[in-house]
C-alpha cells in the first residue's frame, strides 16, 4: 500500500469517525436550570416602600426607598460616599490572599478542563522511536537456523480514539464544565463577601470609635459628680452610701471602655487583614460615622431574578448540573465502547535505511467492548447517580430558601432598625433638650451642679444608644446588596444606581 493509499485511508477512517460522532446520541437527561420559584415577593407581609425618617442632621435619618428592580450597581459600596471605603475595598481586591486563591483555583480548573477535552474528545497521537541490539535463534519460531545478531531501529506515530457513540466523553465533558463553573461562582462568591465585609468592618470600626468617644465623656461626667458629691459628703449635705453609689456607677462607666477599645483593635485588625496588611503596619484610617452617607434608594431584585444573580444558588445549580451529567455517563457505560488505533513507521536494522519505503510498517484496526457482567456494580453506579442527582436537587432547593429568608431578614432589619433609630434619635433629643434646660436654670439659681451633670450622664448614655442604632442601618444596607448578589454581573462600566 503506498502513501497515497494510507493517507487517504486514515482521512476515509477520521471523516467517518467524525461523522458518526456528531450523529451519535447522548445518553442521560439534558439538564435544564430549576425554574424560578413562582412568586413576586419575599414576605408574607406587603412589603413597604419607605422606611421611617428620624430627625437628625446629614443622610442618617433619610428614610429608606425600596423599589423593585431587574438590577443592582456593581460597585454598590460607592452609594457610602466615602472616598476611605472606596480605597479599603479597591486595596482588599487587589492584596487578598483569599480572592488571589480562589482565582488561582478558577483557573486551574479551567486548564483542568482543557485537559480533559483534549483527552477524551479529541484522537491522541504519539510519536516514538527505539533503538536495541538483539540475539535471536529460529528455533523459537519453528526454523532450524543458527542464533544471529543484529541491531533493530523503529519509529512510528500511533493513533489511539476512542468513538463517543453514547455520548459518554461529552457528558464528561459537561459534568467538568459544569465544575468550572461552581467553581467560578464560588470565586464570585468570595468577591462578594470581601467587599461586604470589608464595608461592614470599616462601619463597625467608625461606630466603635463614637462610642469610645461618648464613653469618655460619659467617664468625665461621672467624675465630676463624683467630686461634687465627696464635697457634700464632707460638708454634712449627703451620706457616705451616696459617694459610694456614685462611685460604683463611675467604676461601671469605665469598666465599659476597655471592650470597647479591644472591640476596635480587633476590628481594625481584622480590616487589616481583609486589606491583605500585616497587622504590624499601620493601622487603616477611622471613618467618622457622620461621614458616611446613608443611600436613600435601595434596589431589590424580583425572586425570578434572584435566583439567577446569587451566587450560592448560582453556584448550587451548577453542581446540579454537574449531578446531572454524570446520570449520562453511568447510562453510556451499558453500551458498547468503541476504540479505533493505528499506527504507521519504520522498522530497520541500520539508521540509514530508517526512512526507506521499504522499510514502512503500519497497521490499522479496531476494539468493541460491550459490558456484559459486572456484579451489578453498573446498575449500583446509574443508581447512585440518580440518587445524587435528587441530593443535589433537595441542596439547590434549600440554598433558595435560604436565600429567601436572608432577604426577607434583611428587609425586616432595615424597617424596624429605621424604627429603633427614630425612637433613639427621638430619646436622644429630649436628653439633649432637658440638658440645656437644667443647665440654663443652674445660670439663673434653680438647680445645683449636681443635676446639670446628672444630665448630661443621661444623654450621653442615650447617645450610645442611638450610635448602635445608626450603625444596624448602615450595616442592614450592606447586608440588603450582599443578600441581592451584588451586582457582580454589571458591566464594569455601571458604577452606581439612582
């Protein structure tokens, strides 16, 4: 057979493997996603449009609008209007180990899954070559003739494919796809919970520090009861067991601060390390929590557009998927597999004669194997696969649960922490209104010291109060974007909603 002839028999032999392949059938079911839960709404309960407003100075009072959208802003954390915030989360993507990690994993799946293609898609062909020096004696094979020495060269090209009549290497193949992509939604994942806790830290570092802040001057307020009321003492004007009350409240108010100062180092070490710094360096800058604003329009996606966005659920359909696959690689394994080879070199006993036509060898041919008793083992296999496919059914239907109720939570917070905030700031207002009172009828005689500082004590203490309930809203904010996905899947171009 000349080359000609080969050539055009392994062209004959590839074209029909190629066109029997593209008309083979795929065994197993097609995967189709889960259909969106059939509601338009995430609580039992009508939903309001706006939270209450609280009288307060800047955007904290704002009453929040909630308007139903098919979007998010990708880089929601801007509506802070906060340049710090902006620069912690842009350093946070750019340094953490953890976002480096999970990309690093995405891509080694994704050459994971080149490998695999080329393997079982795709004929694999190899060239090799051998050089050895034999001895051999014709008795072994039937021939009365003295043992001769010789050296023997070969090098060939062999063809190994293996024809997915069945369909069993594409769903292979699917079944890896769809790995790539758990994998990449969980890397969105990762994405997403950085910039949400980076912003949550940074907020509870600003509201730790007012805090702290209040706490002092509450500290100072009950010192100077505490030597007004040890004078009285000494003038005869109140009992021992009143300097000791005061005391003990004093003692109380300060024992306060040193939680809340090592709240904020490891709020600010913890910020640190979702920067990717070394808490040896320099501590992040503090937010004031007046300088953060409150956005006023929040974005909340239908239920049918959740379930496309999250990238739990994303992330859950696509192990489903993957479930699903593998239903059609363990049905294809009770049909014949098909396995065609070749092979075509040179066999010598000298180099120079390597390449000679006459020294060409080839060979072409073909493997059937058809499963015919395994024990039941391949039964037991398609089974389990069934099995693992309604696991993974029940898992994805748990995951949109779940992503429901962390709406719905969120939802709820934001209304009744904007109801505690009105309350606090409300509280807050009258403390401040009866300081000024009691201090302006101390100028005019009406009242002692004592009760201008009892007082103040009071307002400040209702202050912390209402710092707590300012940051919940801030925090809620947060919490409603990580809820909705994000808007990881913005163009890169949108940068904020109005």
């Amino acid at each position: 057979m000349n080359g000609i002839m080969r050539h055009s028999l392994l062209k004959i032999i590839i074209t029909s493997s190629v066109s029997l392949l593209l008309s083979a059938c795929m065994m197993g079911p097609n995967f189709h996603k889960p259909a969106a839960p059939k509601t338009k709404k995430y609580t039992s309960k009508p939903l309001y449009k706006k939270t209450s407003s609280s009288p307060v100075a800047g955007s904290a009072g704002n009453a929040q609008y909630i308007s139903i959208t098919k979007t998010i802003p990708k880089y929601w954390w801007r509506l802070f209007h906060s340049h710090e915030m902006n620069a912690f989360i842009n350093e946070g993507l750019r340094n953490s180990p953890t976002l480096a990690q999970a990309t690093a994993s995405l891509a080694q799946a994704k050459q994971a899954l080149n490998a695999q293609i080329g393997t079982l898609l795709f004929p694999q062909i190899d060239l090799g070559g051998s050089g050895e020096r034999l001895k051999t004696n014709g008795v072994s094979v039937g021939i009365n003739q003295a043992s001769s020495t010789f050296n023997l060269f070969n090098t060939s090209m062999q063809v190994n494919y293996i024809l997915d009549f069945f369909g069993k290497q594409r769903r292979q193949i699917e079944q890896y796809a769809a790995q790539v992509d758990y994998v990449s939604y969980q890397v969105t994942g990762v994405y997403l919970t950085l910039t949400s806790n980076i912003a949550t830290t940074a907020i509870a570092s600003s509201a730790l520090d007012a805090q702290i802040k209040t706490t002092k001057a509450l500290i100072k307020a009950d010192r100077k009861i505490l030597e007004i009321v040890k004078k009285q003492k000494r003038l005869g004007g109140v009992s021992y067991g009143d300097v000791l009350t005061q005391q003990t409240q004093l003692l109380q108010t300060e024992a306060k601060l040193p939680p809340l100062e090592k709240a904020l180092a490891e709020s600010q070490h913890t910020l640190m390390v979702l920067l990717g710094r070394l808490t040896s360096s320099k501590s992040p800058p503090i937010i004031p929590l007046s300088k953060l604003h409150l956005p006023k329009h929040l974005p909340l996606l239908l239920p049918s557009s959740l379930v496309q966005q999250r990238p739990d659920i994303k992330g859950s359909e696509a192990l489903l998927h993957a479930a699903s696959a593998e239903i059609g690689v363990t049905t294809a394994n009770f049909f014949p597999q098909i396995t065609l080879t070749g092979a075509y070199g040179w066999l010598a006993t000298t180099p120079s004669k390597l390449f000679d036509i006459t020294s060409s060898v080839w060979n072409f041919g073909g493997q059937l194997l058809q499963p015919i008793f395994h024990g039941g083992a391949l039964i037991a296999e398609h089974k389990a696969s069934l099995e693992a496919y309604k696991a993974s059914y029940a898992s994805y239907k748990q995951t949109v649960l779940e992503a429901f109720k962390n709406v719905s939570d969120v939802l709820r917070a934001i209304q009744t922490d904007a109801n505690e905030f009105k309350a606090q700031s409300l509280a807050a207002d009258a403390a401040r209104k009866t300081l000024v009172l009691t201090k302006q009828q101390f100028e005019l005689g009406g009242q002692d010291y004592l009760k201008v500082l009892n007082a103040e004590e009071k307002y400040q203490v209702i202050v912390i109060d209402k710092i707590k309930a300012q940051t919940a809203r801030y925090s809620d904010t947060v919490a409603l974007f990580q809820a909705l996905g994000g808007g990881w899947w913005q163009p890169k171009k949108v940068v904020r909603s109005k």
